[in-house]
C-alpha cells in the first residue's frame, strides 16, 4: 500500500463532506451525537435546529431518485473479500438485476455491496450507493453512479424502503441483519407494501431460518405465515424471477434509465 492510499485509508464522510487527513477531527458520528442523552447540555437547546438537517436527508433522498423506477435493494457484508464467491455472488446479482430492467441500490461500501454495484454498472444498469457516515468507512465505492451520502440511518432506510420493490440479502453481519429485520417488521405491520424478500446464501441463512421456526414460532412469538416472507435459495436466477413476477403489479413498463 502506497503512503498516499495508506492516509486515505483514514478518511472520514461527515454526510456530503469529505475529511482528509490533518481535517480528521472528532469521531462521533452524527446520529451518536442526536441520540447521546449523556453528552453535553448545549446540545441539548441545538435539537429544534437539528430538524432541519434531518428535513435536508430526505429532500435530497426524496429528489435524487423520484425518478429512478424499478429497483431492487441489495444488502451484504462490507467485509466480503473480492475472491470470496459471496462477492461473486453479489455482482452476479447485480449484473442479471440490471438485465432484467431494475436500478440496483445499495448502502454503496465496499465488499457485498460493491459487488452488486459493480455487476449492476458493467451490465449497463442503474448503480446506486446510499452511503451513510460512519468512523470507519471513507465513501462510496467506484461502481456507484447515483451516490447520496446521509448522516442519519432513518433517512437512510426510508429511502431503499421508499425505492425498492424487493430486497435481495446476502450473507453479512449486524448491518444486514438490522436492514433484514426493519423490513420484515415493516411488512409484517403492514406499514409497507408487501415485497420479496430473498436470503442468497443456503448455508448461511438456514440457521436463522431453523431458529425462526423451532424456537421463535415454537413459543408463539410470530406467526407461521411470518416465516413465508422469506425465500431461501442459492440461485441467483430464482431471486431475480422473483422480483421480476413481484413488478409486474406495479410497474407495467419498467425502463430506469442510466445517468448520463
């Protein structure tokens, strides 16, 4: 690793903003910063103010993909390698997304996601990286062609669940789990519009799958059809059916358009 690729391993997003070296300063992010009760009062008469930024997210969340049509939301691991076959995976479902006329979003990192966006942009589809301020990740990655960098994870997830008609998860961590769960809960509540939702992964998803089923069923915290969001498959070509069959209610003539 270069000297100068080493110091832009400590970049910092601090929503549209760019830090850099010497301009790297405090390392809380903004969304510690509304929720901490415990930190300064002065924050505290700042709050009224801070609606404002918030009101900010979502005009230009709202603005930049009003019109993007059909989508599909891609979730995964920033820690996947580029020779793990999950990253394979993951461009591969990007790729055959943007085949099948959908604009591909996802959080717009690295591993999982940069995958997606790299198979959605190579196949000449609609890549979209909704990036989001965080300590150790420095932007959105090369494959992003619509990028919106957001401070707060609430205006963030309102957008892929506003834009997207379906979610495709592959394996990943506490983050993917916390985008899984948020929109099983809200389909389940009816506070969206039922949409797919595919686990690419057999061996890595069963697990949850089976404890979905023989505990958290099993001791009448859900209900059985709670378990039938949910698609399990290692074919890529069966996720992208699956949300090809779920558009056709919605959009009759799909046609997202590349950026210029």
């Amino acid at each position: 690793m270069t000297d100068h690729a080493a110091a832009r391993g400590a970049d910092r997003m601090k929503g549209p903003v760019i830090e850099r070296r010497g301009q790297v300063h405090d390392g809380s992010t903004t969304d510690q910063r509304l929720l901490d009760s415990r930190g300064p009062t002065d924050w505290v008469h700042t709050d009224p103010w801070r609606v404002l930024r918030i009101q900010a997210e979502f005009v230009e969340g709202f603005g930049a993909l009003a019109e993007l049509g059909p989508a599909i939301g891609v979730f995964g691991s920033a820690r996947t390698k580029s020779d793990h076959p999950h990253y394979a995976m993951a461009e591969e479902v990007g790729r055959r997304l943007a085949e099948a006329h959908f604009a591909v979003i996802t959080g717009g990192g690295p591993g999982a996601m940069e995958a997606a966006n790299k198979g959605a942009c190579e196949a000449g589809g609609v890549s979209v990286g909704l990036g989001i301020e965080l300590p150790f990740e420095a932007g959105l990655n090369q494959w992003v062609d619509k990028g919106i960098n957001f401070r707060y994870f609430f205006a963030r997830k309102t957008m892929f669940v506003k834009y997207a008609q379906g979610f495709v998860v592959l394996p990943g961590g506490l983050g993917t789990f916390d985008e899984l769960f948020e929109a099983l809960t809200l389909v389940q509540t009816q506070k969206v519009t039922s949409f797919p939702l595919v686990l690419l992964g057999t061996s890595y998803w069963q697990g949850l799958i089976d404890w979905m089923r023989d505990t958290v069923l099993a001791e009448g915290k859900i209900n059985p059809q709670d378990l039938d969001m949910l698609v399990v498959t290692d074919d890529v070509e069966e996720a992208v059916a699956l949300m090809v069959a779920a558009r056709e209610d919605r959009w009759p003539t799909p046609s997202p358009k590349r950026p210029e």
